[in-house]
C-alpha cells in the first residue's frame, strides 16, 4: 500500500460532502435547529417557516408585523450569526415575508 494514497476519514467525508453539496444541506439543517439561539427568543418564537434558496438566500415567514418589524432592523446581525454559526457565508441575504 502506498502512503501517497492514503487520506484522513475526516477529509474523505469532507470531500464526499462538498462533492454532494450535503454540507450545505447539513449546514442549513442545523441553522433551523439552532433558529432561536441565532435569531433569538422573541423572533424564533414567531417565525413560521424558514427557506433556503440556491443564492444564498433565507426567506423567514413571521406571523407579527411588531415581530417583523424588529427583524427587519435585524437583518445583518442575523445573517452574520448564521456566517458565524456555520463557518462560512451560507447566507447573503435575508428576505422577511
């Protein structure tokens, strides 16, 4: 067996992951997981639904104007924390619906 062909199992899944785009899958996944330690209590708490896009897109569903409101405010500290959260920019933009 040669040593050049040898690679760590931490790398290999990473490379399989970042082949089959399941790294982002898997980091989209614990953003919604993790929705109210990165939004907070109050914006979690009314937040209906989360969708990702292919643009690096997240679209929130609020169910209260005062809540969206305070989102809206919050749009760059929220797309920072999930950056953040991740370790790289999954998310470039946050639309509130």
């Amino acid at each position: 067996m040669r040593k050049s062909n040898l690679v760590k199992l931490g790398d290999a899944i990473q490379q399989f992951l970042k082949k089959e785009n399941l790294d982002v899958k898997m980091s989209r996944f614990a953003v919604k997981n993790a929705w109210e330690e990165i939004a907070g209590k109050v914006i979690a708490n009314h937040t209906t639904s989360i969708f990702f896009d292919d643009q690096k897109n997240i679209f929130l569903s609020l169910d209260s104007a005062a809540v969206k409101n305070e989102a809206m405010y919050s749009k760059e500290s929220i797309v920072k924390k999930i950056n953040q959260f991740c370790g790289y920019e999954l998310v470039k933009n946050l639309v509130i619906k």
